[in-house]
C-alpha cells in the first residue's frame, strides 16, 4: 500500500514536470518570435531606426542574433516535444547555458534599461518606429527569459534527474573528482570574488583604472551592467565554494543553479565584450578592460566545467545507490 503511494506521488511529479516543460517551452518560442522577425528584418534593410545599423558590420550582428533566436526556438519546441529527450546531451546543454547567461541577468536589468535605452535613443534621433520595435525586443526577450529557463528545468529534471535533490556525499565514490573540485573551486572561487570587488567598485563610481578622458562615458546602462557582472561574479563564487566543498549544503538546486546562470553570464557577457566592434568605446583602461573580459571568459568556462564534473559525480553516485537499493530488494 506504500509502495503505491510512493509510485503515485512520483508519477504525479513526472506529470506536473511534463506539464511545465510543454507550457513553458511554447511559451518561449512564441515569445521569441517578434524579436527573431524584427532581427530578420533588421538583417535585410526594412525598417532600420538609425543610418548606423545598415552598415554590414551591424547587418551581420543582427544575421547573428537571428540565427541565436532560430535556434532558442528550436530549443524551446525541443524542451516540449518528445523528440527532444533524444538529443546529444551537449547539443542542448551548450546553448541554454549561453541563452540563460545571457537572458536571466537581463531580465532582472530589462525595467530599468530597456526604458532608459528607448529614451537614449530617441534623443540621439532614432526614427520613430524605434521605439515599436525596441518594445516588441524587450517583450521578446522578457518572456523568454521567465519561459525557457522553466521550460529548462522541467526538461532537465525529467532527463538528469542528478541535477536536483540534495547535496550528496561522493568523497568515497571510486574515481571521484572532488579533490580537484575542492582545489578548481576554491581558486576560481577567489577569482570570481576579486573580478566582482574591480567591478562593483567601477558601478559604485570609482575612477581607478577609469580612462580620465572618458569618466563622462560612464552612462545608466554601462553603471547597470557593470553592477550585474559583479554581483553575478559574486554569486558563482559562492554557488562554486558550497558545491565543492566537503560540508555541503542540503540545499543543492539554488547553488548549482547560481553557478549556472553565473558560468554562462560570465562567458557570454564578457565574449560578446570582446568580439563587438565598437568595444573600444568603452571607459575603463584598454589594458584593464582587456584583462577583465579575459578573466570572465576563462571563470565562466571554468566554473562551467567545475559543474558538469559535479553533475557527473552525482550521477556515479545515484547510480551506486540504485544498485545497492536493487541488491537489498533483490534479498529482501
């Protein structure tokens, strides 16, 4: 009698999760949609607010971000559709990392800079239709950003179900990595704390290693994001130092969630720092702000693979367990 019980539960939690990831993963590409036509258009000439995007650097951006829309799309019909779950694990996994790095920072930033960016624009002379389209993107990318990390979740816990639950002792796993998770973590852990410090100091107003010549540059949006890159820095340091450490939190999801979100903000953020054409606008010393970007790309692969050999030891783990379990019933 239990025993049915317990199957029941578990099979009414595998149903609410389907549930989710179906809801959730149409709701992340409709919402997608607007934000990939305009950037589709955007692409061949039609309806460009300003001279300086139809020049070919910013018309091959826009193709970019296109092609990044079509396949959230793709991604998000995958997270509720059968076909799916048959997926290379990297061919899911690599892209939501960089779309949820990318798109659950902004989401938490889009109230305060997606106003003040329609508002820049227009004083600087954007046509009026801008402001439209720049709607539309901040729809686009705020609904996608609550929909497809959900749809995501749903998926994963479905698919690697050692991706949730709580913290669990490996250390006498065979072939465990923990020893080099303890020594990665801590290492990059500081390195994380101390590219948060440069940055929040930077947010906060200070000058050192501003370029004195550009302190005027240092706009909302370039306070704003230099704020997100350090708490989220600050986040994965910690979110690393708990998941690799020996006296674990019970609590696994939100620290395992903090290092994902923060490992693909760092990566992306800071790769799309560096391949824009126009980063030498930015304020800070070329030197500093080269090796900042740097640093966030190498903490945010890091931190990134830190987590998958974690993943990995709480599956080994799960797995041992599981055939402990079976061995008992078996002579029971």
């Amino acid at each position: 009698m239990r025993y049915d019980r317990t199957t029941a539960l578990k099979e009414r939690q595998v149903s609410q999760w389907s549930t989710m990831r179906r809801r959730y993963g149409y709701g992340a590409a409709i919402s997608v949609m607007p934000y990939f036509l305009i950037k589709i258009a955007w692409t061949l000439g039609l309806f460009i607010p300003t001279e300086q995007m139809g020049d070919t650097s910013w018309r091959a951006i826009n193709a970019a971000t296109a092609i990044i829309a079509a396949i959230g799309i793709l991604l998000a019909l995958a997270f509720s559709m059968p076909w799916g779950a048959r997926l290379p694990a990297w061919l899911v996994a690599i892209p939501v990392w960089i779309g949820t790095g990318l798109l659950v920072p902004m989401l938490l930033l889009a109230p305060v800079l997606g106003p003040a960016a329609m508002l820049r624009d227009q004083e600087a002379g954007a046509a009026g239709v801008w402001a439209l389209e720049q709607l539309f993107v901040m729809l686009s990318l705020v609904g996608v950003s609550i929909c497809l990390p959900l749809a995501m979740a749903g998926y994963a816990r479905s698919r690697w179900p050692e991706a949730f639950g709580n913290s669990m002792d490996y250390s006498q796993l065979p072939g465990n990595t923990l020893r080099l998770q303890q020594i990665m973590g801590r290492l990059v852990g500081i390195g994380c704390i101390l590219l948060g410090m440069i940055k929040v100091f930077w947010a906060a107003g200070g000058t050192i290693g501003i370029d004195p010549a550009r302190l005027e540059e240092r706009d909302m949006w370039w306070h704003l994001l230099t704020l997100s890159t350090g708490a989220w820095s600050f986040a994965g340091a910690w979110g690393l130092i708990v998941l690799t450490s020996r006296s674990r939190s019970r609590r696994f999801v939100p620290r395992m969630a903090a290092v994902w979100v923060s490992s693909g903000m760092l990566f992306s953020y800071n790769l799309f720092s560096a391949i824009r054409t126009d980063s030498q606008l930015s304020p800070e010393h070329p030197v500093l702000r080269m090796l900042t970007t740097q640093a966030g790309i190498i903490f945010g692969i890091v931190m990134g693979m830190m987590l998958v050999l974690v993943l990995h030891d709480r599956r080994q783990a799960m797995s041992e367990q599981h055939q402990v379990l079976s061995s008992e019933n078996e002579a029971i």
